[in-house]
C-alpha cells in the first residue's frame, strides 16, 4: 500500500482511539468533581464498556498489520516517524502478555487495592503480604514478556520515561543522598526552624474559608498567565490535571481550610502541569505523542511553577499579596517574609505527599532503592516494613511509628504500580537545570519580580513543552539546555535555597 494511504489510515485509527480517550477521561472527570454521589455505578459501566471497546480496537490483526507495516516503511516524516514509534510501543506493551494473564492481573489489582485500604487502616502489613506477592510476581513477568533481555526493572521505569535506565537513576540518588542528606541535617538542626514551625502554626492556625480560597485560586490561575478559553479548575478530593486536546485541558484544586499553602501550591503544581498540555504543538492533537515527553518531564513543568517560582523570594511575593487581597484579617500580622518562610517551610516528616521541598526526594530514594531491591535482588516481601524504617532512620532521622504512616501509605503498589517513582524526584531536579539554563538566556529573575511570567512560559513552550512526546527526554533536554541530564543543578539550588533560609 502507498505511505500516503497507510498514514492516512493510520490518522483515522487514531482519532478513534482518541474518541474512546476523551470520552472516559470526560466520565472521569465528571465523576472526580461534579457527578452526585450515586453515579458511581452507571458511570463505571459505561467506562468498562468504552475500555473494552477501545482495548478491541488496539489489539486487533487490522491494527498490527498497519503498525507492522508503518514501521516497515522508512521514509517517513519525523512526526509521523514518531506517532508510529509511541503507538507501537503502547500496543507491544498491551499484546505483548496473554489475554488471560492480563484478565487474571486486573482482578488481581481490583482485590489489592481493597485490601490495601484495610492493611492500611489496621496498620496490618501481613495482610496485603499475599496479594504484594502476587502483584510482584505478574510484573516481573509481564517485563519479561516485553522484553526478555532486558533487567525487569528497567523495563518497567520505561513504562513511565521512555528509555530511562537504572544506570541514571543510581548516579542521581547517589548525588541526592551524598548533599542532600546532610542539608536536611543542617535544616533540623537549625535555629530558624523553631521559629518557621511558629509561623506555620499561626498562620494555620487563622483558617481560611473556601469562599475566599476559590477567588485566590482564580488569582494564581491569572497569574500564572493561564488561558481561560481552554484550560478550566474544578475542586475535586486530591487535585490532578486532564488533557484532552490542546484546546481543552482541565485541573483540580482541593480547599484546606486550616492549611493554605497545601491548596495554593498544589493548584500552582496543577497549573504547571496544564500549561505543559496547553503548549503542546496543537499539530499533534488526537494522536500518541500529544502527551508530555514522559512522566517525568510532565512533572518538571508542574514543580517548576510549584517550587522554583512560586516559592522563589522574587516571585512569592505577588503570592502573598493575593492571599491578603482575599483574606485582610487573617493577614494583618503576617509579613510578606513571614509568609516566604511558610512557603518554605522543611521538616522531616513520614508522609511523602505531605513532604516539602527540600525532603521530598529522600522520600522518593527510599521507595526506588527498595523497589530496586524487590525486581533485582529478590526481596523478600516480609522484611519491607523492616527496610523501610530502617531506612527512614538513616536518611531522615526519623521511625515510622506505624506501618501506616510508614510502608503503606502510598496507593501505587497495590494497583501494580511499579518504576513510577523515580520520575516525581528527577523531573524535579530537571526544572532546576532548565531554570539555570534560562538564567543565561531571558531575564528570569526580573520576570519573577515583575510578577510576570509571560516570558519564562514562551521560553518554557519553544524550548520543551511544545515538542510533547515528539522526543525523548534526553533529546529535549539537550535542545532547551545544551547537555544531557546532570543532578548536580538540582543539589546546587537546594543547598543554596535553604543554606540562606536556614542559615
Ligand atoms: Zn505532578
């Protein structure tokens, strides 16, 4: 067959698999923010069936025959090129692993997921032992099915950033523990913390009313210079960001009444991510690479609006100002340097979604290295509880009392998530490399002071986000920075960050 016949087939497979695409991530936004509380049924039978539907298009002969053949097919265009090589890798993941083992995996992961929830309120580690088993035991399997060769843990940190290897990972966990380890020390240690603690609890303490919160939220919304035409909030019970197009891209915020910055950081973390959808090349609409290079470059762009500008000195102030602006009273007594120490208030603490800044990736270390442990070295699933304080006390002076708010807080392993974490810490340490990079090339500090940031965002969007997932993560950040990634930024402006507030 023609290229021009295959391609244009191609685009019409595409689009239906986007139809399908839009329709369940539309069911479940509405039933994340807006739908009555009884809908829950109805709306999972219509996602179940769009699911099917769509799994039957994606797995049929039709459609390995064509992406057999697109990929036969050697002189296409690089975008085409790419689409075809996204695609291709979805559906070898989907095909890859027999119809009854994926069948048998699913029930798996529906039982797990109650029975977490259960461990987890009964502080009972035993019992998801069983059900962890097995969910490890069909994952390293599966990563054999798609890639026989290749270390399973690996090919499962590849499901979340194309191409990453343990390799890198290693060589930045050992950069985030040999500095940032003894910065955590010297942040505990420190006097001014006391007085940060103060200052948090007092402003806490105020408490916020929801009203006033949705009037700041659509103030940091302005601010971030979000556009209102094709990007909406809604309030949901833990915030995220959907994209379905280029034109239509929605994120939650969630309201705490007695903890502002929880709410105004996440919404600014959200707001990153919807601008990274927002300013994708609109040419790649309704096909596989209208999507971030990989979790974890999707997670730069929200941390670099969450942390390196929204709790940046030059910039946290027109923070503070819209938190007056909405709440007069509570913030009489509060200075705007007060309010820079929240914003950057570090503690060690034993929940990683609660974490600050600064600990945040010590967190993360710990869930990889054990990870790495249980798909390279056999870790026996019984001693995780063990390991896990253990490494808690070492890396951050603290014991989980409990396995609660210790081994088993996190969701992610009990729908058989694995790999994933890794790429919340490194695209985080990426947005300290893309900002120094910008450093030298826009007047990125004079932006944050004028409280505009229209040029950090053009700058962002030509030299990252509009590529989507037209390249690796490696190929981007070789454009926008002129080199590969390199941790070293990462530690550098954590050490000089909170050296001065701490100091
Ligand atoms: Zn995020």
């Amino acid at each position: 067959m023609k290229k021009d016949q295959l391609l244009k087939q191609f685009d019409e497979l595409e689009k239906k698999l986007y139809a399908y695409g839009h329709a369940m991530m539309l069911l479940n936004w509405d039933g994340s923010t807006f739908a009555p509380t009884k809908s829950v049924e109805g709306r999972s039978i219509a996602s179940s069936v769009l699911a099917g539907e769509q799994h039957k298009i994606l797995t049929r002969k039709e459609t390995g025959d064509l992406i057999n053949e697109l990929r036969q097919t050697d002189d296409l265009d690089e975008v085409s090129q790419a689409k075809v090589n996204e695609f291709y890798r979805d559906y070898k993941k989907l095909t890859c692993i027999p119809e009854k083992e994926v069948m048998e995996f699913s029930k798996l992961r529906a039982q797990s997921e109650s029975i977490w929830v259960e461990a987890k309120k009964n502080n009972d580690f035993a019992s998801f032992v069983p059900s962890l088993e097995k969910l490890i035991d069909f994952t390293k399997r599966f990563a054999k099915y798609y890639d026989s060769e290749e270390k399973p843990y690996n090919t499962l940190l590849d499901d979340y950033q194309p191409g990453l290897k343990m390799e890198t990972v290693d060589a930045f966990f050992a950069e985030v523990e040999k500095s940032l380890v003894p910065l955590n020390k010297f942040v505990a240690s420190s006097q001014r913390l006391n007085e940060a603690k103060k200052i948090k609890e007092r402003i806490n303490a105020k408490g916020f009313a929801k009203e006033g919160q949705i009037k700041l939220i659509d103030r940091l919304f302005e601010l971030q210079g979000l556009d209102p035409d094709r990007c909406k909030i809604a309030q949901s019970a833990h915030p995220f960001t959907s994209g379905a197009n280029s034109n239509d891209i929605r994120y939650t915020v969630t309201y705490h009444e007695d903890n502002l910055a929880a709410g105004i950081f996440a919404a600014f973390h959200e707001g990153g991510h919807a601008m990274y959808q927002l300013n994708i090349n609109g040419e790649y609409d309704y096909s596989s690479i209208y999507t971030g290079a990989s979790m974890t470059m999707h997670e730069s762009q929200s941390r670099i609006y969450e942390n390196n500008m929204g709790r940046s000195k030059a910039f946290n102030p027109y923070i503070y100002e819209a938190v007056k602006k909405e709440f007069p009273k509570q913030m009489s007594d509060v200075s705007a340097d007060d309010f820079y120490l929240y914003s950057n208030y570090s503690s060690p603490s034993f929940i990683r979604v609660e974490a600050d800044e600064l600990t945040y990736s010590l967190h993360v270390m710990i869930r990889y290295q054990i990870e790495r442990m249980i798909f390279e070295e056999n870790l026996p699933v019984a001693e995780l509880p063990a390991i896990w304080n253990k490494k808690y006390e070492e890396y951050l002076g603290i014991t989980p009392p409990t396995d609660t708010l210790g081994v088993l807080q996190d969701v992610h392993w009990s729908f058989g998530l694995f790999g994933y974490f890794a790429t919340y810490s490194l695209g985080t340490a990426y947005s300290a490399q893309l900002e120094a990079t910008m450093k030298e090339h826009i007047d990125y500090d004079g932006a944050l002071k004028k409280g505009n940031l229209t040029e950090i965002t053009k700058w962002l969007k030509e030299n990252v986000q509009q590529y989507g997932r037209l390249y690796t993560d490696d190929k981007i950040l070789n454009i926008a920075t002129g080199k590969s990634f390199d941790p070293s930024y990462y530690t550098k402006y954590l050490n000089d960050k909170y050296r001065e507030i701490y100091k």
